[in-house]
C-alpha cells in the first residue's frame, strides 16, 4: 500500500493532478455541507447548541416524553419560528389539542411559518413524502403523539443511500490516497479503511440507539472517526499534489 517515486502525485502527468485537485475540491465542499445539514436536522435537540450524543439519541429513539410535534419545534424546526409562538402551539399540545383552539390560535402560526414546506400540496413536500403534512387538524394530530424517534419506514432508505452514496465518495477519496506518500504503511491502510467502517458501524448504530439509548454514543464517535479520516486524506492528497516532493532516495530508488 506504499506509494513509490513511479505513482506518487508528483510524478503523475499535470492533468491527472488537476482532475484529483478538482474532484477534492467538490467532494470537500460536499462533505461540508453534508455536515452542515446533519447540524441543522440533529442539532440542538437538547436544547443546548451544537451536536451532542443527546442530540443524537433524540433524534432516533425520541425524547419518549415529549409529542412528536413538541420535539420538532424544540430540535430542528426551533429556528423556523419565534419562541412564543412555539409557546403557544406547545401550550395548545399540553391542554388537550382541542380543534377549537387549533382554528383559533394554532392555524394562522402554521399558516404563517410552516406551510410553505408542510403544506399538503408544496413541492418540498411532494420530493420528499417524509416531510409531515400539517393542513389541517387531522393531519396535525398524527403528530400529538409520544416522540419516539425516526421510524424504521423513514431510517431505511436513508440508510441504503448512505451505504451506497459514502461508499463511492470513501472510494474515491482512498484512490486518490494511495498516491500520497505515508510511512508507516500500516497507518496508511488504516486510514484508507476507517471511514468504511465508520459508516457501517455508524448506520446499524442507528437502529440500535432505537433499542438502547447509549448507543448513540457510537454513532457520535463513529462520525468523528469519518470525518478525521476525511480530512486527513483531502489535506494529505491536496498537500502533496502540489507542494510536497518525495525525498530523494525514495524519488531514486522508487520505493
């Protein structure tokens, strides 16, 4: 697993270098935004900025305290409308749900800061059926009830799209590597094979945090295990494209 003088990215024809220089550079902003969009659906759940494990373990086995509409206006949906106005929608939930007051005071809220998305009809909800429908008291209902985390309904495609999508980008990323120059060998491999692991371990952790709560803990470290390994193979590849040169007796004796 060893790069010699004859593969190593200095050696590599100027063309070769640019495409490996582009694809790090759109794989990077992506993994960037990727985890941006996994603060803004996980974070903050607890109520405390940033991600944390709690975070994490609201987010698949529920708060099993709160409804599920509760859990949204406090997690991901905490920063789409006032404070009191969430009050008011959570003081409708815990004195009863009643359709009367619904009309009343609950309605024109939704109607002015969540029907844009979470209208029956709109096209956010149209590409993504996941997102609750909350038109009408019926609909708002289904969601006054105990939060008990992401559905095995909702948790499987994402799942399959992660596997498939993480382990394209991680094959890439590691052809990539291979071309730097990393001594020792092992540490090498060890990079190239953490993230591969990471998401596997990550993904059924999912599933497991539903049955018992401190396995978010796993998910939580296994995602920084990924996202070390990511950086540690882009700034490694990105260095060593262009500014690295092999010492010379490795040049010399390709080895």
């Amino acid at each position: 697993m060893g790069t010699t003088g004859l593969d190593h990215f200095q050696r590599q024809p100027t063309g070769c270098r640019a495409l490996y220089t582009m694809t790090l550079l759109v794989l990077g902003n992506g993994y960037l935004f990727a985890m941006i969009q996994t603060f803004h659906v996980h974070g903050s759940r607890d109520g405390r900025p940033g991600l944390s494990h709690t975070d994490i373990q609201l987010a698949y086995s529920g708060s099993q305290k709160d409804t599920r509409l509760e859990a949204a206006l406090k997690g991901p949906m905490s920063g789409m409308i006032k404070p009191e106005d969430a009050a008011v929608i959570t003081g409708w939930v815990r004195s009863g749900a009643g359709m009367e007051p619904f009309r009343e005071e609950v309605l024109p809220l939704m109607q002015s800061h969540c029907l844009s998305c979470h209208g029956g009809d709109t096209e956010i909800r149209m590409s993504n059926p996941h997102i609750p429908n909350l038109d009408s008291y019926e609909n708002v209902i289904k969601m006054v009830q105990l939060d008990t985390g992401q559905d095995i309904y909702t948790m499987v495609p994402v799942s399959h799209i992660h596997l498939f999508g993480m382990t394209f980008i991680f094959f890439i990323m590691g052809t990539i590597f291979l071309h730097a120059q990393v001594r020792p060998k092992w540490l090498k491999c060890l990079i190239i094979i953490t993230p591969f692991i990471a998401i596997f371990v990550d993904i059924m952790s999912w599933y497991l945090t539903k049955l018992y709560q401190p396995f978010s803990w796993v998910v939580y470290i296994s995602g920084i295990f990924m996202g070390v390994a990511f950086v540690i193979q882009w700034f490694t590849s990105m260095y060593q494209l262009w500014f690295y040169r092999l010492p010379a007796e490795v040049a010399e004796n390709g080895s």
